[in-house]
C-alpha cells in the first residue's frame, strides 16, 4: 500500500466547477417552481452530445444513456461511474481534464438514473448494472478501460473490476459508499421503506442534507446547480416512477457489499479520500447492540488500502465526500499524479 498525502487545506482552493457545467444549469427556468422534468430528463441538457444504448433484459426494452469523448489511439478510455444522488453530467470537469491528457471518456446513465430508462420492476444488483455497462463498452468496441466511481458509483467500479479483471487496466475510487459491509451492521429495509422517505422528499430537504452532509455547513451557486435535477423531478410529472427506482436503486448499497472482496482486485487502484466524508447508510437504524460508528473516512480509507493488493491513498483532509467539488484544484493535482 502506497500513502500519499495530498496538499493541506490552506491551499487555495479555485474553480470549483468549470463554466461550461455552470452554462448547462442556468439555462434551466429561473424560477424553481417552472423547473419541471420527466423521468427521462427531456428537457435537461447534458453538456455533451447524449446517445441512447438499447438493449433488452429483465423481460423489458431499456435503454442506457451515455456521453462518450473519443480520445488518442494511444489511450485507454475511462470509464466514470456517477453516485446515487447524481447523474453522468456531473462528471463534465473530470472529463474535460481526461480529454485534455488524451484519454477517451465515456461516461454513462445507470438503468434507473439521469436520462435512462426507469422501469416500473428491476432486480437491481451491482452486479447486472456492471454487465449492462460492459455490454455497452462492447458495443463501442472498447477493450481497455480506466474505471472510476464516486460513492455509488465506487461500488459498480469495483464490482465491474472484479468481473472484468482483464479489461481493467486501472481502478480509480472517489470516495466511495461500500467501505464497509452495512448489512453486518445494520437491518434490512423493504424498498418501500425507502419509497415512502423518496415521497416525502423536498428540495429543501435535499439541500439542507447536501449542506450539512457534502459541504460541511457551507453552500454556494455551484453546489446549487447540482440540484437541479432533483428539483425538475420533484416538479415533474414523474416523480413517483423517479422515486421507485431511486427506492430499489438503495438495496444495492445494503446488499451489493464489496468491501469483502477488495483482496480480490488485481489491478493497480487509487482511493481518493476525503477525510471529513461521515457517510454512513444505515445508521438510524442498526441492529439492537451495535455501537459501531458508521462512516468514518479517516479510517476507512487507511483500511482498505490495507486490503486492495496494488493501493494507493489519496487523502484530502477537512474535504468531505464531494472532493471533485469542494476542492477541484486538488482533486485535479491528484488526477494529474494518477493519469
């Protein structure tokens, strides 16, 4: 396990995100109330050209959004995963530092998210999501891949390395959930749990949580426009088909543990780590006698570099489980050590 320690916080931090995504989310109506989308995200524009991969599974027709950037022959592409709470547009930044370096990006909507398709039943699993996303690659006739994830997306990352080992080249994780295995402990929740909290959800409520949780207490025109899709949809016309499928999308994360196989990674991995992250699912509802502490990235990260065979650590300190955000000028440091 390699350590390496990134740029205290009295660095300067700049540019939290790049003007092109701040474009993209003021084109949407000014007032919030106007702001109103469909399942599909008709009405919401992606910062680059989106294509639809159509493919058949579970007895349905879906289709998968994506936005690929071809890059230099010589380079692989990289593969970006996006986190529960967002969608593939949100890697626009990241991308734009890939493509500078020449590296292809390709950068999809999981079934159930962003603009792809939200079907009313789906047996979600990590391990389905990854073997929809590696047909995809194929289509493309993408053979070698960087694979990077943010929280949820962490989770697919690793997932999709452990069953492609040898189209993984390398396995880039931002913090991500699945550092620990919740379900040892934490109970299960029935998706409907899950529905009925979706339901009463508010965007109020999907700020003050962002803001406290993401952000530690601060909130700018930045973070703001990360919202706006949440915003469209609660608007929309199609939240309750939006809100089932994020409510079956959370048994992935209780039930799609990965953290036991990390042992298993055969590919050179980076975490990404910010320090401050406290993100800990489950933890209003553990199991009668557990006093463990959820969500602890301080040591977390430390842990699992343990574990993964070919690590590197990365820690961000005082940033929490945003780091491609709240601190872009040194998440871009680190990228540029790793690609």
């Amino acid at each position: 396990m390699r350590l390496l320690q990134s740029f205290n916080a009295s660095v300067v931090v700049a540019c939290l995100l790049g003007c092109s995504f701040l474009a993209t989310a003021s084109a949407a109506p000014e007032s919030e109330s106007a702001i109103s989308f469909d399942a599909r995200l008709t009405q919401y524009q992606y910062p680059y050209p989106v294509r639809q991969y159509a493919f058949d599974s579970q007895r349905q027709s879906l289709e998968m959004a994506y936005m690929h950037l071809p890059g230099k022959k010589s380079k692989p592409t990289v593969l970006l995963l996006h986190g529960k709470n967002f969608a593939a547009d949100y890697w626009q930044n990241t991308a734009e530092l890939l493509q500078e370096k020449g590296y292809g990006v390709l950068m999809p909507d999981q079934i159930g998210f962003g603009k792809s398709s939200k079907p009313p039943h789906y047996q979600y699993s990590f391990e389905a999501l990854a073997a929809n996303t590696h047909a995809l690659t194929q289509e493309l006739g993408l053979d070698q891949l960087v694979v990077m994830g943010h929280s949820m997306g962490g989770m697919l990352a690793t997932r999709y390395a452990l069953s492609y080992p040898t189209q993984v080249t390398q396995l880039v994780l931002v913090n991500p959930v699945g550092l620990e295995d919740y379900l040892q402990y934490v109970e299960y929740k029935d998706p409907n749990f899950f529905y009925q909290s979706e339901l009463d959800k508010s965007i109020e409520g999907v700020i003050a949580y962002q803001k406290k949780n993401y952000y530690d207490g601060k909130w700018s025109d930045q973070y703001e426009a990360l919202t706006t899709i949440h915003k469209g949809w609660l608007n929309g016309p199609d939240w309750a088909q939006v809100a089932w499928n994020n409510a079956l999308t959370y048994d992935l994360i209780f039930t799609g543990a990965v953290v036991n196989e990390f042992a298993k990674l055969s590919m050179p991995t980076h975490l990404i780590i910010g320090t401050r992250d406290t993100t800990g699912p489950g933890r209003g509802w553990k199991k009668p006698g557990v006093t463990r502490t959820l969500g602890q990235y301080d040591k977390l990260g430390k842990q699992a570099a343990e574990v993964i065979p070919d690590a590197t650590l990365h820690e961000l300190d005082d940033v929490g489980h945003m780091p491609q955000f709240e601190a872009f000028e040194r998440y871009r440091a680190i990228l540029h050590e790793i690609f």
